[in-house]
C-alpha cells in the first residue's frame, strides 16, 4: 500500500467508524482477497489506533458476511464461491426488485432527476475506472427508488445485502459485466421518465436476471 494512501486515511467521528470503513472499502474493492488474514495487532498498527475499535469493526464486518471467524477465533476474509455468490444475487434481486416495485408509483420529477445524475456518476466512474465508486453510484441508484416506497424495513434488510453485492462487482469487473449494470439502469430510467412504470420494474428485475447468468457461466470456473 502506498504512503500516500495511508496518510490519508482520516478519522470519522469515532475511530470504530474509521477501521470499519476503511476495512469495508478494502474488502469490497479486492485490496484485501478472500482468504486474507485479519489480525487485530496489525489492522492496529496500519491505521494507528488501539485494539478496541479493530475488533469491534471485524465484528460488525463479520455481522455483514465479509469476514469469517472461525472457531478458533482466526478471521480471514470471506471467501467468494459460485455458489455463495448466486444465492447472494438471488437474495438481492427479491429485496430490491420489491423495494422497486413498492416505490416506484411514488416517484416524482426531484426523484427521476436524481436517478438520472447517479446513472451519470456511475458511467463517469466507470469510465475512470474506479470500480468502487462506480459500485456505490449504482446502488444509490436503486436506493432513491427503494426509500421513496416509504419501507425503511426494507431498506435495513437490503443495506444489509448490499456490501457484499459491491463486493462481487469488484470480484467481477469486467467490461461485459458492468455494461448489464450500465444498460439496465439506462433503460429502465427511460421507462421510467416514459411513465411505464410497469415496465420499468421488469426492465429492473432483468438486471439481476442476466447478471447471475454472467456469474454463472464465467466466473468460479474451479468451484467443485
């Protein structure tokens, strides 16, 4: 990792907050692979704080699926297998689609407006090639629809889902993969400024359809 890097790395309001985000964003983006040892005295050292906030972040990365604790008591980061990953979209496609369904009829002009600056993010990113932020822009694209059902049940059970949905994108960033991501949105953001909402719900669910056919038949090829 680079000094630069590390001499970024800046405290939110709690040092908690800090180690988990900043473990968070190394796990989904893949600077951390699956398999890695995590280990408390060096996670410490690296971002210059005590033990606490360390485990209390693993704990919490352990409660979201992106770190296994064995028993005993070995963390490493939780490995991605093609099984693992298309229950994980499976799970996902049910949630959001829901959550899509359920809002969509409450959208408005201000909601539609900022769907369409997070597709424009998520291009942007794209186009730079920075797959983290990309990942972030295009589930905030689902999350403006999700919140405007009013179900903020749904909202907890899919940001419980999502990191690991990013982190699989990262896994999986590859130009054909993105572009199902990229066009979906599109497409369904012009259904939606058409008015057929009907139709833009199926265009939405079709992103999770051909997503998991994409996982299923490039990727994990060494799963037994």
């Amino acid at each position: 990792m680079s000094e630069s890097r590390e001499n970024s790395f800046a405290l939110p309001p709690t040092r908690k907050e800090a180690v988990l985000r900043r473990l968070r964003d190394e796990i989904i983006s893949g600077e951390l692979k699956p398999g890695a040892l995590i280990k408390d005295a060096e996670i410490a050292a690296r971002f210059g704080v005590s033990i606490t906030p360390v485990r209390e972040a693993i704990a919490q990365l352990a409660a979201e699926g992106l770190i296994d604790i064995s028993p005993n008591r070995t963390r490493q980061v939780t490995q991605v297998t093609q099984k693992s990953a298309l229950e994980l979209i499976d799970v996902m496609m049910v949630l959001a689609t829901a959550g899509f369904e359920w809002g969509v009829d409450n959208l408005t002009d201000r909601h539609l407006a900022a769907l369409r600056q997070k597709l424009n993010e998520f291009a942007e990113y794209l186009r730079r090639g920075d797959i983290t932020a990309a990942g972030a822009a295009g589930a905030d694209f689902s999350t403006i629809v999700i919140l405007a059902s009013g179900n903020r049940e749904l909202q907890t059970h899919v940001d419980l889902v999502v990191t690991r949905t990013l982190r699989l994108l990262a896994l999986t960033a590859e130009s054909e993969v993105w572009k199902v991501w990229l066009d979906g949105y599109r497409e369904t953001l012009e259904l939606l400024e058409q008015g057929d909402r009907t139709g833009a719900v199926e265009r939405y669910r079709q992103i999770y359809r051909d997503y998991r056919s994409h996982v299923e038949n490039m990727l994990f090829h060494n799963d037994s």
